[in-house]
C-alpha cells in the first residue's frame, strides 16, 4: 500500500511527514521463492533505492491502499484500491506542485505489469518513471503518448470502503455467479461482479457501482471448496468470521460437478484432485479425467470423491463418469506452466551507509547462469528466435538487434523491445522477465497474447515506450501455443545487453 493520500505526506503517516519509499504504493512480485539463491532480503542505498533483496521488484506502480488481489481463472490478476479521503492529504499535481485534497470512489483494477495506475511516488517518478509524477482520477482519460496521461483506468468504481476480493469458482445456482468476482465492503455487504467475456472490463461499467449479492459483507472475504463465502469481521464484528452458504434448490437427475480443489497446480500432476457435486455413484463407481488424461484411483462418496492429478497443461476440462451419464466443469483446473524463474544470485548486505559515497556506483548484476533461461525445445515448430531494439510511438521504427546493439540510440530516448518469433501461426502468447540493474524502475515481466509482442506492450502497433538507465540488463522470453501462456511450450531465448550513458 501507499504512505500518502495522492501524492502528498498526511494522516496516513503516523508523523504525517512519511514520503512514498521504492516500494510502496505498488503491487510487488517476488521471483525464485523456492529457489536456494532467493534474495528477499531489502536493502536501500542512502538516496533510498533498492540496494538488496533484489529478487524482489515493482510488478505494477499506482495503488494507494490495495487491500486484496485475485488470480482470476481466466488468468488475469485483479485487485482493490480504496481512493483517497477527505483531509488526509495533497493531491500531487506533478513532482513539484500540490493541489487540495482529492475524494475519490475506491477502485476495481485490471493489474498488468508495468502499468501505472494513477497513485503517485516522486521518488521513483525522480528515478526514471515519470509517468509517476502525476495523481490521476478514475475518471481522466488515459494518453499512453502523453507523460503526463500516461496510465491505466479502473474497470469499475466501488464504494467505500471495498476491500477483500475472490473470485466465485463453482456452478451453484446453476452457474450463474461461476467467474464473477465477489467484493466486500466494510460494515456493509458483498457486491458481485459480472466480468467481460475477455476479463478486460465489466457489465456494469466504469460508472455505476455492481449490484449487492448479500447484506453479510466485511472486511475480506473467500470462498470455500463447498461454495460457502466466508467473511472476516470487523469494527463491531471484529475477531467474527461469518459465512455465507449457497442454498441451491437445483436438483440433479445425473452426475453434476459443482467444484473441484485445489483449482490449479503444477504440470507434472501427482497431487490430489477433490471433487465436490451431486449423484457420483448413481451408476456405478465413476471415472474421472482432467483434460484428455486420468485422474487415478477416484474413491470417496456421493458429493465428494478425491484422485490423483495426471499431467497435463493450461486449462482443462474436468469430466466425471458414472454408468453412461457423464458431466464436465469446463476448464475446471488450471496446469500452471509460467515462466521458468529466474534464479537470482544473493546480494550481500552492504555495510553501514555512512558515510556515503560522494557518487555511489552500482556495480552491474552477475549475469545469469545458463539453467536460468528460458528452455528452447529442440526441432520446436514455433519460438523466440531473437529481440529488437524499436522506437517507441509516434516513430515506430526498428533499430536493431539487441545483440548487436551498441550505444545505437541515444540515452533517454524512448524504447521498446520487441520478442521475433518464428512459426507464427502456432504462436498465442509470449512471456517475458527483465534483470535489471539496481534503480531501475521500468517493469520486468509481461506477458503479451497478440502480437507485436513487445516488453512493454502497444497500443494496436503503436509501441509504449520507457527511458533505460544506465547497467546491464538480460532479457528473456518464451513462446506459447495458447493465450496467456497455456497450451504447447514452444522455443525461448535470452539476451544480455548494456545501457551506457556515452551517448546522448
């Protein structure tokens, strides 16, 4: 979350003088957890920039208070943000100017790394992402060519105080709610939301809050396997957990699934598979797969049986038999398949910051070991066969391989890199992650599901640019058959390449 209301130092600091630091008023991502060499460790140099624990970065800049996130089935990440109050603080019209204090609905917001989201943070805006320098309402019109409009709308407006967020995930009420996000508000109900039906905005719009499903709302909410929302308390309910169990008067004359748990989990299957619905014996003892392969071993009961994952990849189908009645959760699991982290090296703790350095220099990051890119498969139809170095809009222009790149555009310039693929026609995704050097502030991961597939995405061709400072950088990437890297791993490729200040 933020320290400030828009910008500004306020009642949201308990002194009240508390700026924005490296990362705060942001959603962060942690990469290689299980990695060994994991650095989670944050450091910052005196001038307040990360120093450590650089496994460990800004996923997305721009939140003031983002109380909860959801991974969406339909792989999107959405999250809350509660906007700013009355009396708590400036609004930051730019790095160097205040406006009064702003009043805002709380937000519904599509997250996508490297997008800003309109919370400003002056330091990292002073360190090489100006977008940040700027406060934006729900309701400005986003410029991605335009500095000072440069950010990324909500796809809703909520009340206030909306906060936790899950997703409802199984077919009670005969499905009708399955997809929908469900929110609560403090002291209030939850509210459900119905998503577009490519996740990129809702039914209601940006303008008219969703409607309320139940009074029974709070301060987070979740849903378990069985359908029941559970709601934590708080102000008067505070240390009360309530629950909100569907009363589904459907009934079922063959086999019906209504959930399964867990509801994603790793390509190489192996772990346990929970079913829950109705009437699984009613012809014998049933059969179960996920995808086009068996789940082993189903044992259990009429409304709950277990069995052991197969492998598989991307969304699957959950399909169970009994007799000659059969019933199917459509893309009912999920094989996580994302991209292979990045391992890491552990930074060592520096000394004591005083005193400083008269410039303090930061050595560049060892490069990567060659286990940590991405996997090319041999004989692959399909893949990233390299990266280009492209202006960014209006110009548009290529200028040139990221290999061969030496000082070929000058310091500051606006940039993008571009993933080249070959067998196009099998390609439906690209993934991307960036090492970079200490002090940059411009994003690490993307994924891209239409091309050109750029690290810092497009508007329809038109490549959204950021300003690379100075350091090494190693930039990584693979293909994938389907939409938001599922289906066929396809060729990957990694590049190292440096940022000099000697042109300009």
């Amino acid at each position: 979350g933020g320290n400030t209301n828009a910008g500004i130092p306020g009642k949201l600091s308990q002194s009240q003088m508390q700026e924005e630091d490296w990362f705060s008023a942001a959603t962060l991502v942690a990469r290689g957890v299980n990695s060994p060499s994991f650095d989670g460790d944050l450091q910052y140099n005196p001038e307040g920039l990360q120093a450590g624990g650089f496994s460990v970065s800004v996923f997305a800049p721009g939140f003031r208070n983002p109380y909860d996130l959801v991974m969406h089935s339909n792989g999107k990440l959405y999250g809350s943000d509660n906007g700013p109050n009355r009396n708590f603080g400036g609004e930051q019209e730019n790095c160097t100017s205040i406006k009064p204090d702003p009043f805002e609905a709380d937000e519904l917001n599509l997250i996508v790394g490297g997008n800003y989201y309109g919370h400003p943070n002056r330091l990292r805006a002073n360190h090489g992402d100006s977008r940040q320098c700027f406060y934006r309402r729900p309701s400005d019109v986003p410029n991605p060519l335009d500095v000072n409009k440069n950010f990324t709308q909500p796809i809703a407006k909520l009340p206030s105080s909306t906060n936790g967020i899950c997703e409802f995930q199984t077919e009670h009420f005969g499905g009708q709610l399955r997809g929908q996000l469900i929110v609560g508000q403090w002291q209030s109900s939850l509210r459900n939301i119905k998503l577009s039906a490519d996740g990129l905005t809702t039914v209601s719009g940006l303008n008219a809050f969703p409607p309320k499903l139940v009074d029974n709302g709070g301060l987070d909410v979740t849903q378990g396997p069985d359908g029941t929302l559970f709601v934590a308390g708080n102000g008067p309910t505070v240390n009360k957990i309530f629950y909100n169990k569907p009363l589904d008067t459907v009934t079922y004359s063959g086999p019906k699934i209504l959930s399964v748990f867990p509801r994603r989990g790793p390509r190489s299957g192996g772990s346990k598979l929970t079913i829950y619905g109705k009437n699984f014996f009613l012809n014998g003892p049933p059969t179960v797969k996920v995808g086009l392969n068996t789940c082993a071993n189903p044992v259990g009961t009429s409304t709950k049986i277990t069995c052991t994952l197969p492998a598989g990849a991307g969304k699957s189908d959950v399909v169970l038999t009994t007799g000659t009645e059969a019933d199917s959760l459509i893309g009912g699991y999920r094989y996580t398949n994302g991209l292979p982290g990045v391992t890491v090296p552990p930074t060592p703790k520096p000394p004591t910051f005083a005193p400083p350095p008269p410039t303090p220099v930061t050595p560049p990051p060892t490069p990567l070991p060659p286990s940590a890119a991405p996997p090319t498969l041999a004989g692959s139809q399909f893949g990233v066969s390299g990266f280009t170095f492209v202006y960014a809009a209006p110009n548009n222009r290529d200028i040139a391989d990221v290999g061969d790149c030496n000082n070929c555009f000058p310091f500051g310039t606006l940039v993008n890199i571009r993933a080249d693929v070959f067998g196009a026609e099998f390609v439906g995704s690209v993934g991307f992650t960036l090492r970079k050097p200490s002090g940059s502030t411009v994003a690490d991961s993307r994924i891209e599901n239409v091309a050109p597939y750029a690290m810092w995405g497009d508007n329809s061709g038109s490549y959204i640019g950021v300003r690379l400072t100075s350091g090494q950088y190693t930039i990584s990437a693979v293909a994938y058959e389907g939409p938001s890297l599922s289906g066929r791993l396809g060729g990957g490729n990694t590049k190292t390449f440096t940022i000099s200040t000697l042109r300009k």
